[in-house]
C-alpha cells in the first residue's frame, strides 16, 4: 500500500488563530466542512489537568492552528467535536477527546481513529502517525517536537510545523486507510472500535475506581483493597485542590506498600518505603485516620477481592493454546492483534470456558470482535471447526472446516 504525495495539500496557515473573530471564522468553517482533522499539543506533567496549548485542524482545502491559551471561550469547537454530523478524523486521539470532554462536558461522536482503523487492516497497532504518513504520502515527519514546550509564545518555526504536519497528512492517510477497510468489508468493525475509544475518553472521573489502576498483589485482601480505594481517592482530592498530578503527590507503589500493611503510628508510616519525610507531617495524620475509618467500617463495605487465578498446568496450557490460535486468526485475515483483544483477555476466556462460566462480559466475544476472530475462537474451542493453514503469496492462509468430531469444548 505505499502511497506517494496526492495532487492537492490543504493550505497550511501562516501564523496562529488568536482572537475571536478569527476562531469563529475557522468553526464556520470546520461545521461548512462537514468532517475535519483533529490534534491538540498540551502540558500535563505540572497539573492536574493537562493546559491545552494548540489545537490543530484541518479540512480538505486548509489547516488552521489555533492558539487555545488565547481563545477565552472555545465552545463552539467543542460543539463540532461533539456534533454527530460532523465527521472528525485524529491520530491515537483518546487524549485529545479527553481534553475535549472535559472542557466542554460534551461527549465527542464520530470520530474515526487513524490509529485503529491501521490496526484493522493489519498495519500494526498501536502504530505512530509519522509511520502512516511515511507509508501513505511517501514523506518523513519530523519527531523531535512531542515533547516541546508548547505554551511558550512565540513558537519557534519547527514547533509551528511540526504542529502543522499533525494534522496536515490526516485526510490522504484516512482515505487510504478507508479504501483499503471498505475493500475488506470492515468498515463497521471499524467504526465500532472508534466508538469504544470515543466513548472511553468521555467518562467522568469515579475517585472511588482510581484505585483499580494501581497494580496489586494476588494476597490483597479485602481490607487491603479498601484501604487502597480510601487512599487513592484521597489523593485524587488533595491533587484536584492544589491542581498538581495525583502521582506526583505520593506515588502508586507508596500507596500500594501502606495498603499492603496498614500501619497504626506515625513512626511505623514513617517506614514505608520512599514516602517522603517532609509530607510526614502534613500527610500522616489524615492517612492514618483513613485507614482506622476503613478497619471500622463494615467489611461488607469493602471491595470484593479478583477471584484468585488458576495457575493448573492444564489451564496454562489452555490459554496459551487460545492466545495462539487467537493470533493465528487475526494473521490469517491481516488483523492487528492488540487492536483486537490481549492476552490478558483470552486467558480470562479460557478461566471462563473451563469453567462454565458467562461470557458476556468478555469483549473479543461481543460485537465486531465477535464478527471478526470471536466467533471462529468459540467455535475452534468447542471442537465445531477445524482450522486449515497454508501460505498463500507469503501470507498465512485460513480456512475453517467443521470439525468430524463435535464433542464440545475443553476436557
């Protein structure tokens, strides 16, 4: 699919949008469109919201790079983000939906995601925009900006094209990308997934679920859960009020160690690996309080611990055996695996399978990864088909065939 340079480039601005007159010039523009490209370069590492410092789109005919620390009120963006009319294309946009939502307060809608949409057809996933436009437009992107400081004005002259190559290359790569998904009938699958990453990047922070991002040991107990939930959504409090990154307070692994064996004192806090001595003082008390609360509260109350994995040599051989044929599958129809499930995932169905257990809540047997791999999974599992390989023009070949033998599943 290597692509070279198409006959018409949008126009590429001169200098930033900053006031008002021309930003409603540009949404006028954008809503007339009827689909635009979309990117935004922000700070997130000082606060605890990421500062939105440009926002880039473009249309067929142009790019526009809008200054968002000028602009005082950018709703009428964030209408035409969230406007289903409007088709908007990004690249790995959760975080710039994010940024959206919580601006506005308004969910994004249809938003096709290069990122995915490579991933469907088997380019890999996740894969970076400058390697689309290499393969797509023939062209090498410059890198060096991810990370630039993007709310110093005036912006030096690679910052403003780098900006400006973000969103510039959007609409050939989706063309190319959108071509190739209607020749392989998976435009649905397609939009779909975009969907599920729109609507993730739309949903409002539960303080009482940040704790479920932490890592922890198979041995918590219920107890240590709580007290990781109380300290965690504390912390995402204490972040919120003095608008700094919760992580930067007390960081994942030092909440981890005080759930893992709450501590009584001041002195035995003052133990825990890494805590910072300085926060002592400010900290311990009301940390020490947040776990005496949870050990007084009703263990009813507290989180129910995972159900503790089944570490069988034969449950082991089952999923490994389901992860490979899962790969196996999406090879064979030029899908990028981890745009379609994980690992993790298909040896939560193979605990299910052996055990009985309801499948609903497993996504690569619901929906479009049900259409696309799930179904000849659950089938190849229950022993209804069989699965034939060759190599066809250097590329793995499948075909399914009923099995003789229908008895069902694993033994």
């Amino acid at each position: 699919m290597e692509g070279s340079l198409p006959d018409q480039l949008p126009l590429v601005p001169k200098h930033l949008i900053d006031t008002p007159a021309e930003f409603h010039k540009v949404c006028d523009h954008l809503a007339a469109a009827g689909a635009f490209g979309f990117d935004t370069e922000f700070i997130g590492e000082f606060t605890y919201q990421p500062v939105l410092c440009l926002i880039q789109v473009a249309t067929r005919d142009r790019v526009e790079i809008i200054d968002s620390m000028a602009i005082q009120d950018l709703a009428p963006l964030w209408k035409l983000v969230a406007d289903s009319k409007i088709l908007k294309i990004c690249h790995a946009g959760e975080q710039d939906l994010a940024i959206a939502f919580a601006q506005s307060g308004l969910a994004p809608a249809n938003v096709m995601d290069t990122q995915m949409l490579a991933g469907l057809i088997g380019m890999g996933y996740p894969l970076a925009y400058w390697k689309l436009a290499e393969e797509f437009a023939g062209i090498s992107l410059a890198k060096a900006h991810t990370y630039s400081a993007w709310n110093r004005r005036p912006l030096t002259g690679p910052q403003f094209e780098y900006a400006v190559d973000d969103v510039k290359y959007l609409f050939p790569i989706y063309d190319r990308l959108d071509a190739e998904l209607i020749r392989l009938n998976r435009r649905s699958w397609a939009t779909a997934a975009c969907d599920e990453l729109t609507a993730a990047a739309a949903v409002e922070l539960d303080a009482q679920k940040v704790y479920l991002k932490i890592k922890t040991a198979k041995s918590f107990t219920a107890e240590n859960l709580a007290v990781l939930q109380a300290l965690a959504a504390w912390r995402e409090q204490v972040a919120f009020e003095h608008n700094l990154p919760a992580r930067s307070l007390l960081a994942d692994e030092i909440l981890r160690d005080i759930a893992k064996n709450p501590p009584a004192r001041p002195a035995s806090l003052s133990k825990i690996k890494n805590f910072p001595p300085g926060e002592l003082a400010s900290y311990g008390p009301t940390i020490l309080e947040l776990i005496r609360h949870v050990r007084s509260s009703p263990p009813n109350t507290w989180p129910t611990p995972p159900e503790p994995s089944n570490d069988s040599p034969r449950y082991k051989l089952y999923a490994d055996m389901l992860w490979s044929i899962t790969q196996v599958l999406c090879l064979g129809q030029a899908l990028s695996t981890a745009a379609v499930t994980s690992q993790a995932e298909i040896a939560q169905l193979a605990q299910a399978l052996l055990d009985q257990q309801d499948l609903s809540r497993i996504d690569v047997v619901r929906g479009w990864r049900l259409e696309s791999i799930g179904r000849h999974l659950l089938e190849f599992a229950a022993n209804k088909i069989n699965l034939v390989l060759s190599c066809h023009q250097q590329r793995l070949a499948i075909a399914a065939q009923p099995a003789p033998d229908t008895h069902p599943g694993p033994s």
